[in-house]
C-alpha cells in the first residue's frame, strides 16, 4: 500500500470495508490517491474500474495514476469507444452524461465520481 496520510489511509480502510461508500471530502485533502488506491485493490481482484472527473483534471489523474499505481496494474485510458476494454478509464462528467449506454457497455466493478 502507498504511504498514505492517517486521514487518507482511514478513508481507504473505510472504502474497502463499505462497497457501496460514498465518500465526501474537502478539495485539496487527498482523494485522488485514495481513490488511484482503492481503484489498485479493485484492479488486483480482476475489476473494471471508472473514474469520472472534471475535464481539465483527467491529465492530472492520469499523472496522479502513474505514480500511486502498483507496477505492473493496467495504467489508465481516456475513455473513448475504442477503449472499451480497457480495466482503468477515466472520462469527463459530460461525456459521462452523453454515453452512459456506452459506459454501461465497459462494466465498470467500481465508478469513482469526483
């Protein structure tokens, strides 16, 4: 597991003990890493993972991604219609909105909104 802040390292221990969780926190507290996180554990199990974000965030999440995902996990991909079978998609939350068809098509095991 990454190192991870007390507060962080409590909120990823409560995202893997609650499967439907919703987790609300301040901007700029540290969800990306615990979600890069959790979307690990979820990965390492043979889960789909998505991440909706904000459109000028994916590069970020994407760098973010880089360096808090354990070698060797899929890295992730912009969705788009030819990254259906990718395991770690992130995409905008009105590309989002505009293909939710699409995205149910991809099967995601856990859907990470921030």
């Amino acid at each position: 597991m990454p190192d991870l802040y007390p507060h962080q390292r409590a909120e990823l221990d409560f995202l893997q003990t609650h499967p439907r969780a919703l987790q609300l926190s301040d901007v700029g507290t540290g969800k990306t890493p615990v979600f890069i996180t959790y979307a690990a554990h979820v990965m390492e199990q043979d889960g789909r993972v998505l991440l909706v974000t904000e459109k000028g965030l994916i590069c970020q999440t994407m760098r973010e991604a880089e360096a808090w995902l354990p070698k060797g996990l899929p890295r992730p991909v912009e969705w788009g219609p030819e990254a259906t079978e990718s395991r770690f998609a992130i995409t905008t939350h009105t590309k989002a909105a505009n293909a939710v068809e699409a995205l149910c098509a991809l099967r995601p095991t856990l859907l990470i909104v921030d």
